[in-house]
C-alpha cells in the first residue's frame, strides 16, 4: 500500500511539473489517503502484535 501511495505521489509531481493541476491536486489526493491508511494499518499491525499471546514452551 505504501507503494501505491508513493506512485501517485509521483503522479501528482508528475503533472504538477507540466501544468494539469487538475490531475495533480486528485493524485496528491489520493496519495495522502492512501498514506494514512497505510500507518493506520500500520499501527494496528504493531499493537495486535504487542498484545498477541506467546506460545508456552
């Protein structure tokens, strides 16, 4: 996911850089979305680790 999000990351630099600012402001849009809902899974990922029961040995 942080990988799609880098991608329209450099979409949006991409058209900001010739001019379609249009296509620009809705690829940023879509990076910054994708951005928080990957370190929002991220997070989740680490506390249900935390939490998670160790087998007994």
């Amino acid at each position: 996911m942080l990988a799609w999000s880098l991608s329209f990351l450099l979409i949006a630099l991409v058209a900001a850089f010739f001019g379609f600012t249009g296509i620009a402001a809705g690829a940023a849009g879509i990076a910054k979305i994708l951005f928080v809902l990957f370190l929002c899974l991220f997070v989740i990922s680490l506390i249900m680790n935390t939490f998670r029961r160790r087998p007994l040995p």
